[in-house]
C-alpha cells in the first residue's frame, strides 16, 4: 500500500504545480485574444493530418499559429510548417504528455498581436494529457474509428473533459467492424454536451464541417473576450 | 528546473520498487515453467482480437492464461473469458500503465500446474507501459499499420525493448498511405533482432507464423528453465 498512496500524493502535487502554470498560460492566450485548443489522441489517430487538412481551410478567416508535442523527432513539425504558419515542436524526451510549463516556455516565441488560434498538438497518447491542463480554452478528441466503437468507453476520462471529438478515417468505416451508432451513444453517454465530427483527411469528407465549428468557436471566444 | 527534477527523481524511485517486485515476478514465472509475456499497444491496434483469434491456434500445443489490464471497464476479459481459459481483469482506475505489484497480486489467482504461457495485455498506451517491467520474459508490441508508418521512429522506447512486433490490419493496407518497407526498416534501425509479423486478425493472414514462433519461445523457455 506504501507505494500505491506515495504515487498518488506525488501526483496531486504535480497537478496542482501544473495547474498553477495552465491558470497563467490561460491568462496569456485570454490577454491576447486568442484561442487555444488541446488537441489529444492515441498515436496515429491522425492529430498532424487532420491539421494538415485543416490549415488551408481555417487560413481564410484565421490566423494560426501550432505547437507540436512529440516524446522524439520534428517530423510533424516539419509537416506543419510547409503551410508556412508559426509552428514549434516540444520533444517530451520520453514524457508522455505536454504539460503547462513545456508550453509556457515556447509561447514567447511567437508573435501574438498575429495569431487568434493556436492549435497544440499533443503526445499521441489516449490517458495521460487527459490529467494534464496546458491552458487551453478546451480539448479536442482525434479518434480514428478504426480504433474500435469500445475506445469511449474504455478512456472514457478524456471523452468527459472535451468540447469536440473528431471521429477520423471515416472512409475506412465499411471496411471495418466499428458500429457507429454504439459509438457516438457512448460518446454521448459520457458527454451528452460534447460536438462530434465524423471525417476522412483521406477524401475531405466532413472537413468543412469542423473546420466550420472551430472557426465559429474562435469568434465567439473574441466576443465574450 | 525545480519540478522537472523532483519529476524525475520520483520516477526513479517508482521504478526501482517496480524492478524489485517484477523480479519476484519473474522467479515466480520461472519456478512455474510459465513464460509471460507483456502484451504493449496503442488504444485499438488489436491486443484483444490477437489474443481472440490466436488462443484457438495455441490452445492445442499450449496451456494459456491471460492478464487483461485496462483502465476501466471488463470488456476485454469478457472476451476472453468465452475462449474457457483462466482471464482476469486488472482496472487500473485511470493509471495509464501495468506495474508489477497488480501483477502480483492477481498471481495467487490461477493454477499454476495448468499453464504455461501467461499473456498480459498492458493497458492501451504506446508510451508508459514500456518504462515498467512486469517480470515478463519479454515485451510484445502490436502496432496497427493504419497507426502510419511513422510511429516506429517516434516511439523507439518501446521498440528496443520488445522481442517482437505484430503489425495488424494488414488486410487494410492498399486502402492506407502507409509504406510497410519504410515501417519495417525503421523497426529494424531500432532492434536488428526484433521478430516483426505481419498479420491480419480480420481474415486470418499471418496468424499461423505468429502463434507457430511463440509456441517455439514456450518451449524454448521451458528447456533452458
């Protein structure tokens, strides 16, 4: 028991340390006007793709800016930053999660009177950034139904504290064994207030929709701002 | 610094009580002729539905018990448990990994004159799961393909320390960007050693070769104890 409660204390202190940071990160993107989201899936759920996909389509009306979590290598940094937008990527070293300090530290890097949403992309990783606040405005849940219609259920900590879930690689849907249906209810079991998108980066289906929504959360972040 | 540090140092602590009980495990595995295995994916690679369809190829040659280790929920036991081998279920009530003292406590739970191959699926998680021995013989990884060919290099920790891959859904590659020679180099620049199965748990394919060389290690373990 002596070790099971330690590692429980230590892990209130560390919450509360980074929940400390987030508070001050929050104040940082509510001074400068601009949304932030926590974007937060298992490995290969498609996190850089779907922002690859969503670039052209918020860049009309937004300005973006990312920040890229990844435990090694600046491979989806370097995806990113061919949309020439300001990216930077934070190597965890091991970590399986970002947490508010990583964050803080790379925000003085960016030019904030030009950017009204920053989009941070998370360790691929479906429990541990569940438990670990950055100061963003909300999550968002990338989830490839090829996963399997169990997944909601099963982490279902993470469905809980999102404003959206993107359901990806819609077009592998047929081909898999995934019940949509028992899917999106338990979604809706664990957050019946919860925005669902259903979407293929592969054939663009259900894209605009997405994109639609997070451009009209930005513009309602600025007004109530 | 100052948390980052007391982070790591905590980390330290919580592995070396880890080792020491996963020793213990080991000896007890050992004393009974049992090779276990840790089981490491991401949420939906396929852990479950590699241990469903390859328990009935095993089954002839083989006496398996099976550790489920989940977050919440009994779904996967449950799935198990029709297959009519000794299955029990560890919640971890949000912990993101395995260690080996849940293990331990489940072990006085079967008999261990029937088996000698005890299966433990780790939690879904790529990350933490490959700091914390269990006492396992050796680490298993199962890596959906629809995942991207990318994520060997991005997750390399768990890559060098596993004794082989199983590379699931193979059956959806033409329908996926994903390059399998790319995958399996990179796989290979990691661990030149490593056993790397390819594998379709939808209709069938490479199951045989999978459960063909465990078996070999079953035994192989058993002639060196």
């Amino acid at each position: 028991m002596g070790s099971g409660r330690r590692e429980i204390e230590v892990m209130a202190n560390l919450l509360s340390s980074n929940d400390i940071q987030a508070e001050v990160n929050r104040a940082h993107f509510r001074k400068n006007n601009c949304l932030a989201i926590n974007v937060i899936g298992s490995p290969g759920a498609g996190k850089t793709t779907l922002l690859e996909k969503s670039l052209p389509l918020l860049k009309d009306e937004l300005h973006v800016g990312v920040i890229e979590g990844d435990i090694f290598t600046s491979k989806d940094a370097d995806r990113i930053s061919v949309h020439q937008i300001p990216v930077i990527q934070i190597n965890t070293g091991g970590g399986c999660h970002l947490d508010s300090k990583m964050v803080s530290k790379v925000l003085p890097q960016y030019d904030w009177k030009a950017l009204n949403l920053m989009i941070i992309e998370n360790v691929g990783n479906l429990v541990c950034p569940a438990d670990f606040d950055l100061g963003e405005a909300f999550k968002v849940i990338v989830l490839s139904i090829v996963e399997g219609d169990d997944k909601p259920s099963k982490y279902p900590v993470i469905f809980r504290n999102a404003k959206a879930v993107v359901l990806n690689k819609m077009d592998l849907e047929k081909l898999t064994d995934v019940n949509m249906e028992t899917m999106k209810q338990d979604i809706r079991a664990i957050n019946p207030g919860i925005a669902i998108f259903e979407v293929s980066c592969r054939n663009g289906s259900g894209l605009k929709e997405w994109t639609s929504w997070l451009t009209q959360e930005v513009k309602a972040y600025q007004r109530i701002n």
